[in-house]
C-alpha cells in the first residue's frame, strides 16, 4: 500500500486504484445536481434533523431484526420446526430485497418527504399484522409485507445524502447509517427485554406506535423537495438499476462486498439464541438481547468511518475492517468456554460492519448524485441478498454441526469477503477513493 499525503487541505489516497489520487473538489454545483435547490437544500440538513434520520432509520430497520431474540417463541407458539425458524428471518429479507427494488428507486421521481411518511404508516399497518399472526402462514406473510415497507430507511439515506454538501455526504451518511446499525444490534435487546414481560407479540405492537410518533416528526419538520425536471416513467425508473449495475464498477464491487459482509453478521445473529437459550447458558431473552448492546458499542467506535471517505481513507478502512471481521470469529468460537469471548467477537465484528457498510455507501454515493435513490436500492439489493443466505443457512448449518460449525461458515465468509476486496482493488475507479476538499 502507497502512502497518504496532504495536499491543498485536504488528505488524499491512492490505494489500489488506477489513478494519481488526486483531490477532488467538488462545489456546491453539486448540491443543485443532487436535489434540485442548492445551497438552500444543504443549509437545511441541521443536526437535530440529521440525528432524526437517524433515529427514524434505526426504528425502521429494528423492525426486521426483532425477530432475532425470539425465533424461539414464536415457533413455539406457531408450532413451527425449529430448524426452519430461519425462514422467519429470510422471508423478511426477500421482503425487504422486493422493497429495494420496486420502492426505493421512487426517491429519485417523488417527494422524499411524503415517500416517508406514506411508508411509515404501512410499516404500522403490517407490524400490527405480525403481533395479531395465529399461524405459521398469517406471520410470515406479515414478516415479509413488514421488510417490504422496512425499506424506508434506505429512502432516509438517500434523502439525507442529497441534502448534505459534498465534502459532508460520508459524514452525514455515516452519522444515519450509525442509526442503522444501532438499530440493528439494539432490536436484539428490546425485542428479547419486552419478550420476557409481556410476550413477543407485544415487541410488534409497541414498534407500531412508536412509528406512528416518528411519522408524524417526519412530516412536520422534514424539508420538502422541488420537483425534479428529469421525469421518467416508473418502468424506465426500476429498469435503470440494471444499467447503474452495468455501468459503474463501485457499485458492482461495493454491493458484492455488502451481500458478504451482511452474510457474515447475519451467521452470527441468527443461530446465537439458540445456544444462549439452552443449557448450560439457559439465558433469558432479556440477558440474549443484551448482547446488542456489546454490538452497539463496536458499532459507535466505527462511526467515524464516514469521515475517513471524505478524506481518501476507504480502501484503509475496507482493508481493516474486513480483517477484524475474520478474526473476530476466534472468539465467537469460544462461546463453549466462556461468554466473555463472545462479547470480544461481537464488539470487533459489529465495528467492522459499520465501518464497512459506511465506507460501502460513501463511495457509491460519489457516482451519480441525481441517482442517489437507485444506487442505494442497487447497493442494498445485495445487502438483503446476504442476509437471508446468513439466516437460513447458519441454522440449518447449526442443526447439523453445531456452534462450530457456524463458526466455520462465518470465518469462510469473512476470508471470501477479504479475498475479494483484495482482489479488486486496482479495479476501483480513483474517483471513489480520493479525498473530497471543501469548496
């Protein structure tokens, strides 16, 4: 690897890439590219609006990974065999995968802000489904209706990243997709504390009404957008993700990266009740879900990886991150002997993830601004892709082999994933690695 020099304020990297690593500076141009209103749409992502993404994200996405903690209850009570549990959490995948491809891509023709809050209130519609299910059918149907609509908060990305300012779009991507990841390991605690005072129906049920408040913040303080001069018709629209696919060598690259690194999480999260829950652990559901907590902690240490695009730094922090989340696996083997080392893995694999998943979305935004909705549906296609290849698989897999046998799988996808960034790395464009100066 080639070093990093200073150049005109600004940091610039040239690992990996075909070219000279130069600084990009790119101007508040921009800015009317990506949504139409300029300046004027930049100075109105503020902090607390930021930090409202965030938190709307992080609900949004919570919503598919209730399911974690409590596989175990609700196949109990639906009477389902518990080694076909994991199809709770695919179905909800492939949901969330038909959502990245017929909802999202909408951000780039309508208004973000109604966008939101119409699925917002979906989302509400189908969580109530989940918490009334009384058969098998009934809750895997609901599952998947929710991850369709749990798509939301990729709009979120994708809005704020069209409001930021160039030289912010990873800082700003960075501080919602942290909300994204906290939402995602923090699922696991609330979902399995509520679980044990008053069932895994309630989970559903409370998530329905905090949506319904988050819905309503969004439509009161939420920017509106102008419309856009491009119009293209809706088939056109969904059509173009195969091109933005087709055309742009980081998206491709990224979006692999993402289906294994999401695979390799998902190994971890969904088995990991079921020896938890058994002897000699016998945990509650409560102590299961704290294990989120460990994860969010690794996930906050990461949240800085935003910064590090916009200042050169991606193929670094994808280099390291992805190290870290092969290693991790070594202590995550070492549940048998002891649960310390299990929080040892989660903390290093959760900050690995983040930071790669942030480092993922601020190079592919760099592509085309105007196409922020697609390339976030585009991207994250693979993401849902990788999840459910992690959920039904690691069980299955633990079924037959047990603990180390998912261990086994989670390291083989950490090497793949290592193998692979390693191996296109001179194939990433240099305009998605250098650093981006301020105007």
């Amino acid at each position: 690897m080639r070093g990093f020099a200073m150049q005109s304020g600004c940091e610039t990297a040239s690992i990996g890439t075909t070219g000279t690593g130069a600084c990009s500076q790119e101007g508040q141009g921009e800015d009317r590219v990506a949504d139409g209103d300029g300046e004027g749409v930049a100075s109105r992502l503020s902090r607390p609006i930021t930090l409202l993404f965030a938190v709307a994200s992080g609900l949004a996405v919570a919503n598919a990974y209730f399911a974690h903690p409590l596989l175990d209850l609700m196949a109990d009570d639906l009477r389902l065999p518990r080694a076909t549990v994991g199809l709770i959490v695919a179905v909800t995948q492939v949901g969330y995968g038909l959502g990245l491809i017929l909802l999202v891509p909408i951000g780039d023709l309508a208004d973000r802000r109604k966008l939101v809050v119409i699925q917002s209130l979906l989302s509400v519609l189908a969580l109530i489904a989940v918490g009334f299910s009384s058969t098998g059918v009934m809750l895997l149907a609901s599952m998947a209706a929710m991850g369709l609509f749990a798509v939301v908060t990729q709009t979120f990305v994708a809005y704020a990243a069209s409001l930021a300012r160039p030289a912010e779009r990873g800082q700003v991507v960075g501080v919602v997709t942290s909300g994204i990841v906290l939402g995602i390991l923090l699922a696991r605690t609330v979902s399995g504390m509520l679980a044990d005072l008053s069932g895994w129906r309630t989970v559903y049920l409370v998530s329905a009404g905090l949506t319904i408040i988050i819905a309503a913040l969004l439509h009161k303080v939420l920017p509106p957008q102008e419309n856009r001069e491009e119009r293209i018709s809706y088939p056109r629209l969904i059509g173009s993700l195969a091109t933005l696919f087709a055309e742009e060598p980081v998206l491709r690259i990224r979006a692999v990266i993402a289906m294994l690194i999401f695979a390799n999480i998902t190994t971890l999260l969904t088995p990991l009740v079921l020896p938890l829950s058994a002897p000699p652990f016998s945990l509650s559901h409560t102590a299961i879900g704290l294990f989120g907590l460990a994860g969010a902690a690794g996930a906050l240490g990461a949240a800085r990886a935003g910064r590090w695009v916009d200042r050169g730094l991606g193929q670094r922090t994808t280099g390291v991150a992805l190290a870290l989340m092969l290693f991790a696996w070594l202590p995550i083997s070492l549940l048998p002997q002891s649960i310390f080392w299990l929080i040892v893995g989660v903390l290093v694999i959760d900050f690995g993830l983040q930071a790669v998943h942030v480092t993922n979305q601020g190079m592919i935004y760099r592509v085309k601004p105007e196409a922020q909705s697609r390339l976030t549906a585009a991207y994250m296609i693979f993401y849902s892709i990788g999840s459910a290849i992690g959920s039904s698989s690691s069980t299955m897999v633990y079924a037959h082999a047990g603990w180390n046998g998912v261990c086994l799988l989670g390291a083989g996808i950490g090497a793949l994933t290592l193998a692979f960034w390693a191996v296109t790395l001179r194939a990433t464009p240099a305009t998605a690695t250098r650093a981006i100066c301020s105007a």
